[in-house]
C-alpha cells in the first residue's frame, strides 16, 4: 500500500465509514472524527434498502446495479455486516401500478415481473389488496447500526486508522470545533457529516418513518410501493421492529401526524394491524439529491463535502466512497 499521507473523515455514519475504509485502501493514514460517542445523525435512521429497488426515486438503475455488487462483495468479506439477501419486492395495489413496474424490469437483469400468487409466495406477510411486483430477488435489507459495528470492527484491526470520538468540526472559513486541530493538519478531509444545506427556493421531499415494536410475523422482503408521487418503504429489523418510512413533496397536513397515515398505508399492504408504535423521525430532502442520490462538493482546495439522500443513497454509498478518494 503506497503512503498519500493523512486523511480526515469527519462524520461516523456509514457515508463516513465507507470513505475511511476506501481511503486506508487508497493508499491514506485515515483519521475519523465523530462529535459524539457514536453517530446520531441519518445513519441510524436509514431505511436500509440495498439494491435496484430502492432507486425508485430516480437514481441510475445501473449504478444501483454496481452499488449492489460492492456491498455484496464487502458482505462477503464481513459476515457481521448484517446485510440480509432477502430481496425486495416493488409492489402495485393496481393494474396501471403493475403495467408501470413492467416498463421497469429490463432496468435490473435479476428482476422479475410477479402476479399476486408470486408476491404472496415471496413473502407471506403481505395479505392486502396487491395485484403484483416487481421482484429483486438480489436486492438485501440492511440494518444501519449493525453497518455501522461491522464497518468500525473492520477499520479498528488496522493500525493506519484512528477513530476519535467527541470531536465535532466544522469548516466555514477556515476550521472550527474540538477536531481543528486533526482537520487542520491533514492532507485531505472529506466531511460526510449529513446533506449539504437546502438552497432557497428548491423544492423539498419529506422523509418520515416510524418504527414499531417487534411484529410477531416475518417480514420476508423488504417492500417498496410508489403511489401518486409518495414512494412507501417497509422492511424489518433482525430484532423483529418494522420500520415504515415515506418520502413525498412536503405536506403540512401529513408533517403533523405522520404516523397515522404511515400505519393506514403499511396496514392496507400487510392485510392487518402493525405494532405499536416506538419511534419516529421526519427531515426534509431536497428534491435534486433525492434524485442523484449522492452530493459532492469541493468547498475549498483537498476540502470536501459528500451527502448521501433518497432511497439509493445507500446503495450507491460504497461507489460514492471509491469515487471521492479517487478524486483526492
């Protein structure tokens, strides 16, 4: 491995992550910093799709296709990853929903187009009115903090990276926080601290989820359903929780009582009642990130930005890590 000198990740999510282990491979001594214990920011909250179907909100299917390869290769080389090959069916509740998941198939090479006896087959637990899905029997289902254990295990056994807690830095003309001084004597720094900011004017998505109580069924795919402009997920957690998030164009109504119609949109689906419920978040997203699903900036020389967003952000996020080192 060929010495770069020293690079600085700032942010402890799986965006973060991901870029120190593509840079301890490129060739860098990697310093990553976390203002807190452990990441609270959008990483525990992800909805932990990897794959084609996740892309619905616009990504590149055939990057989607590449991002799926790279998590599955890293899974493989990490077995305590907690990347789960259960594959995710896109569902219609209609004939013109499934005629529009038709015109998709060819977009995933292991896709296939299934009636309402093949869903019901491909995961039991959805007894609502379906008329059929999209099936990504390669897509997987993550669960975000255990990325995150198996991501810091692999990082931690190699002694050119450092990870330093309760170390919060920010970069506006020039650099402040408790991580100054390990910014400030790198290299290079990449800061995957959350999406960059929302410009005024640009038109907002609303990403709000809920998690449940453990469900008492399983949940044998991860489900994604895309309605009159709102993209609905659904998968379950190792400890049994269902996690029932939607993005869609902000709405004042639906921002005051997310939870109602998340569970009256899950339930149609599952034929029956979910969980308590136990958690619950909403943030904006900007329109044109959820669509690119991965945002990067230079924001001075050797100094940049990276934000991951929509549903593919995920997916694409191993690729995205690969790319930013390349470019230091």
């Amino acid at each position: 491995m060929r010495a770069n000198g020293t690079l600085v990740v700032v942010g402890g999510g799986v965006c973060g992550l991901l870029h120190a282990l593509a840079g301890r491979r490129g060739g860098w001594r990697v310093v990553q910093l976390e203002r807190g214990s452990g990441p609270t920011g959008a990483t525990p909250w992800a909805f932990g799709l990897i794959g084609v179907a996740g892309g619905v909100l616009g990504a590149d299917p055939a990057l989607l296709v590449r991002g799926r390869a790279a998590w599955r290769a890293l899974a493989s080389e990490v077995p305590g990853l907690g990347v789960r090959d259960d594959g995710v069916l896109a569902v219609a509740t209609d004939d013109a929903g499934l005629a529009r998941l038709e015109a998709l198939e060819g977009a995933d090479p292991e896709a296939l187009v299934v009636g309402a006896i093949g869903v019901r087959e491909a995961n039991g637990a959805l007894r609502g009115t379906i008329a059929g899905a999209l099936h990504h029997p390669g897509d997987a289902v993550a669960d975000p903090l255990r990325l995150l254990g198996g991501l810091r295990a692999l990082l931690e056994a190699d002694d050119g990276y450092a990870y330093v807690a309760d170390s919060a830095v920010t970069f506006a003309d020039g650099w402040h926080g408790e991580g100054s001084a390990h910014a400030e004597a790198a290299d290079r720094v990449v800061l995957c601290t959350g999406r960059p900011p929302v410009a005024d004017g640009v038109p907002e998505l609303l990403v709000q989820g809920v998690v449940t109580a453990p469900w008492g069924e399983r949940l044998a795919t991860g489900v994604v359903h895309v309605a009159d402009g709102v993209a609905l997920v659904m998968v379950q957690r190792a400890g049994g929780e269902l996690v029932v998030a939607d993005a869609t164009p902000r709405d004042a109504t639906r921002e005051e009582a997310p939870r109602g119609f998340l569970r009256a949109a899950a339930e149609s689906l599952l034929g029956g009642p979910l969980p308590p419920v136990r958690r619950r978040w909403a943030a904006p997203l900007e329109t044109p990130l959820a669509a690119r699903a991965v945002v990067r900036e230079e924001l001075a020389p050797g100094i940049w930005r990276v934000g991951l967003g929509g549903l593919g952000g995920l997916t694409l996020a191993p690729l995205a890590a690969a790319e930013t080192i390349g470019r230091l």
